[in-house]
C-alpha cells in the first residue's frame, strides 16, 4: 500500500461538473424607475424597458414580468421579451393628462422554472415601481356627445331652430370653442350655425320629399389657435308633414269588353302618396260627384288603400261608344286631410270566349297583340332590309347623276357645240294631207303642158312650174296656207322657229361678245374673228375653225 515500505501507488484525474440549480431568485438593480409619454401617444406605443438581474444561468434566468395598476385604470400593460428577458411597458388606453397626469405600477419579476427545494430560500420574485408622467399636448377640442341626431319638421321657416351641438377644450386652459359647418358636406347651405353657440338653424326651405335626410360635417375650433379643429358628423331627419295629396297610380287606362256582364272586375286601383306619415297611409275612395250617378261603371273601397272598378250594365257597344272617362276622389287621412281627382280612361274592345282583349277601336293594346317574338323579329329584319334597299337605289341615283353631271363637264371643255334647228316647218305638215298634195304633183308631172312634155328636165318640175299649169286651181291650197299662216302670225304662243335665235348670253359684265345670230349679222357679212385667239386656249379649236372658214370664203371671192 501508499506510505508503507515497498509498497505501489498510482494516481489518476478526477473532473468534477457542477451543475446549475435555480437557487438565486430575480432582483431589480433599482427599485423606482421613471418614464414620460405625451398624452396623444397611440395605443401599443412603448413607453419603456425594465429588467431584473438573476445570478443563475441557462434556463435558471428565464423571468416573467407582470404589473400591478395601483390606480386600477389599465392604462398600461407589460410583457416579457424572450430574447433579452426584459419587461416591455406599452400604453393599453387612451391617455389623458387632464385626468391623470401621473401613473403608478408596480413591475414584479419572478423565476419562470422555480425548483421547490430551494422554498426555504424564499420567494423567488422581486418588485419595482415604475412611475409615468403624462406630457400635456395642445389637444383641439372635444364634441359632447361626438356624434348627433337631430329632427326638424319639414314645414319648418327659414332661420328655425334645430339644435345645437356642443365642444369642449380638454386641456386646462380651457379655451373658448368657435364652430362651423364644412360647407363641402351642405353645398347649398340649408343649415347655418352661429359660430359661438353652435346653435344649427334652417337656411332654406325643406321637402322631405327631396331630401329626407341631411348629413353635414360640424366643425369645432380654439377661438386662439384655429389650427386646432375636431369635426362630428350631424345626421338631421326632416320630419315628414302631409303636403302632397294622394294620386292615382299608372295606368291611367283600363279596358272593358263588349260582352262583359254586371259586376266584372275590370281595374284595380291603387295610389301614391309622397308623404310618409308615422301612422301609415290610409286612402279613401270614391267616385267625383259628376260621375256618381254613373250607369255604367261603380268603385268599391277595398279598404286596403286600392279600390275595384266594375261594370254595372250587361255589354257595351263600340259603334255606339268606344271610350269612357271615370273621374276617381281620392281623399288621404291627413292631418290635414287631401284629395285629389285622378281620371280613368276606359276603352271598350272586342274580346274573344276566354276574355282576351283582340282589337280596340281608338288603341292597340299590348296584350292584344298576337304576334310571337319570332313574328315581331321578322318585320324588324324586313324593315331593315327595305331601308337599306332605299338607301342603296338613293345612292346609285347621286352616283350616277354625280357621274354624268361630270361627262358634260367634260365634253364642254374645248369643243365646239354646233346646234341644228331646223325650225318649226316639219309640224306643219300634220295640219293637211301630204298624199293629196302629191297625187297633184304626179298628175302634173303625168299630163304635162306649155313648153314641157315627157321629156322635160328635172329642174323644170318644180313647184313654180307646176303652177303655170293652165287646168290646175291652187286657189284653195292658197287660201288654205294663207289663212294657216294668219293664225300662226296671230297667235302668240306659237314660237318663232325660223326666225333667228339667240342661243348663248354671257351676261352685261362678260368680257366676251355675244354670239346672239342677230348681232352677228348686223355686223355684215365681212367680220373678223381673228379676236377669238386671245380667248385662250378652250376657243382655240373655235378660232382655228373660223380662220379657216375665212380662207375659203375669201378664196371663193377672188
């Protein structure tokens, strides 16, 4: 053994680990802290930070923080951060400097892992006091209550009182409150509000039936610093107040057959009423005293707020009469009580077995008309082919006269237009017998006489030499012609064919002659068209024309 003599030893290394046990509780390294926050700060904005030291380590440290609202008002929550185990403080409501500028909790740590064996150590939390101070900030002011409804009844005069609204200056100084009306939300200024009550008043007449309900946006402001403003929204209900008397509902028209019997329901009637009052519409009916001797229609009150129309008489005749006008009272409950006539146009028609309505003499009706949607798709598309056929034939037309109107532009450029008139003589002959005239010449020409014979020439058997027959009388052809040629003298509708024309005017400020044949002849035979070159180049063919026709008549002459 060790220590004795010749005895053996050995030695060796021994690590000894020690382990951590959570017996150190969490102690502040002060016990007061301080923070300050203004009083408009936001909910959740963070106010500060705390921690609590632990001598332990690991897990042993892991802490949780919770607070203690000595004033009890929850203004403040605390949480814990995991990460650095400190103890969040963040606003929780709303903060008022007026109503509490100071706030007191108490922050308590304590071991999230407690080991019971260490109980006897004692308790393994520690506590702080944390005191926040509320900042004062120049708050704008504050409506009481911040929302409001009032009412007014719509008959109400200009300058009527509806209500007022009050605002309130938080802060301690108390300001004096200005207020006003965003004109943005009452652009026709209907209300007003005097500016140092509040007091909101009609500015113009009101109609619920226009405009039940008015929602304008009211503005508070400090009378020393306007920067500072609060708005409320103002909901006004115009009360209603019966105005408006009931009317008939449409259809003003109804139809009846012509075989109806007594007593069939021909229209319901129903009415309108723009007023709403509280107790709801009650409407009484009847007819208007012109028509309550009527023998061929009643009206039964419902009393439902419609009435029923029915015949009183068997059949009706539309060759005798086809329309009837029913004049209807309409009376509603007030206050106060209105009434109105309404009119009911009643057409008699002719009807099949079952009652339908076919035909009426004055109008078609809707419901008589027979004709399917296929049927009603069909003409649409025939009338619609038929326009477009017109529209078609239309434009062809303007086409084609566009089209000729441009030839004849054409063809008078540069040519020369020759008119051949004949005169008037060729509708003469219509007025005798040609054949007889004929038979004449041939019998002359057959017989013969004086010098001529059947071998006379041919330029010998003319009309003068026909005349120096001896055996001929043309005495009546003579007072025939003569007197034809009277009446044509005498009548002055006949116009003049061979008499000289005037075919082409160019107007008094033309600096172009005229080509009227009578001036042209006055000048003699001798003229001298050598002017026409300087008419430029659309007379040019003319001019060439006329030079020519110069040459040759002086040719002729020589």
């Amino acid at each position: 053994m060790a220590g004795q003599q010749g005895g053996l030893s050995g030695s060796t290394t021994v690590t000894i680990v020690i382990t951590d046990v959570n017996d150190n509780p969490p102690r502040f390294p002060q016990k007061m802290y301080q923070f300050s926050i203004v009083e408009t700060a936001p909910v959740g904005s963070l106010v500060g930070r705390v921690k609590a030291e632990d001598s332990d380590v690991g897990e042993n440290t892991d802490m949780t923080y919770q607070a203690k609202d000595e004033g009890g008002l929850g203004a403040f929550r605390v949480t814990t951060d995991s990460q650095s185990q400190e103890a969040l403080l963040s606003v929780q409501k709303a903060l008022d400097f007026e109503a509490q500028p100071v706030h007191t909790l108490v922050v308590e740590a304590l071991n999230k892992y407690a080991d019971p064996r260490f109980a006897d150590l004692g308790t393994f939390r520690d506590q702080a006091i944390v005191r926040v101070s509320v900042l004062n900030v120049d708050e704008p002011p504050e409506f009481q209550p911040p929302h409001g409804l009032m009412e007014v009844q719509e008959d109400a005069l200009v300058g009527s009182v509806v209500g007022a609204v009050t605002a309130l200056d938080p802060d301690a100084a108390n300001n004096p409150i200005r207020y006003a009306i965003d004109r943005t939300s009452d652009l026709e200024h209907i209300f007003d509000i005097d500016p140092e009550t509040g007091t909101i008043v009609t500015g113009k007449l009101l109609d619920r039936e226009t405009a039940g309900w008015h929602n304008i946006t009211i503005l508070a402001m400090e009378a020393d610093n306007q920067r500072k403003v609060s708005r409320t929204s103002l909901q006004i209900r115009i009360l209603d107040v019966n105005d408006n008397p009931p009317e008939l509902a449409t259809p003003f028209e109804a139809a009846v057959c012509e075989d109806a019997q007594p007593g069939e329901l021909i229209h319901t009637i129903s009415v309108v009423d723009r007023d709403e009052p509280q107790s709801g519409h009650h409407f009484y009916f009847t007819l208007a005293p012109e028509a309550s001797g009527s023998r061929h229609f009643s009206l039964l009150d419902i009393t439902d707020n419609t009435a029923a129309v029915r015949t009183q008489r068997l059949g009706f005749n539309r060759r005798e009469q086809d329309l009837f006008l029913l004049p209807i009272l309409v009376v509603d409950s007030g206050p106060p009580a209105l009434s109105s006539t309404g009119t009911l146009t009643i057409r008699v028609c002719g009807c099949d077995s079952s009652g339908t309505i076919q035909s009426c003499n004055a109008t078609a009706y809707a419901m008589a008309a027979s004709l399917s949607p296929g049927a009603l798709i069909a003409l649409l598309v025939c009338a619609l082919i038929l326009v477009v056929l017109v529209l078609l034939i239309l434009t062809l037309k303007r086409h084609q006269k566009g089209h000729l109107a441009s030839e004849e532009d054409e063809d008078m450029r540069d040519n020369v237009i020759k008119y051949n008139d004949e005169g008037g003589g060729e509708q003469d002959t219509e007025a005798y017998d040609m054949s007889a005239l004929r038979s004449l010449y041939d019998f002359s020409e057959s017989k013969g006489g004086g010098e001529g014979g059947p071998g006379l020439p041919s330029e010998l058997r003319s009309l003068p030499q026909w005349g120096q027959a001896p055996d001929l009388d043309f005495s009546l052809f003579r007072d025939y012609i003569s007197r034809k040629v009277g009446l044509a003298d005498e009548d002055p509708s006949v116009p003049p064919y061979d008499s000289f024309q005037t075919y082409a005017f160019e107007g008094a400020d033309s600096p172009l002659t005229s080509f009227s044949s009578i001036n042209s002849r006055s000048t003699g035979s001798e003229q001298d068209f050598s002017y026409l070159n300087s008419w430029g180049p659309r007379f040019r063919q003319l001019a060439a024309l006329y030079a020519g026709r110069r040459g040759e008549e002086d040719a002729a002459e020589s």
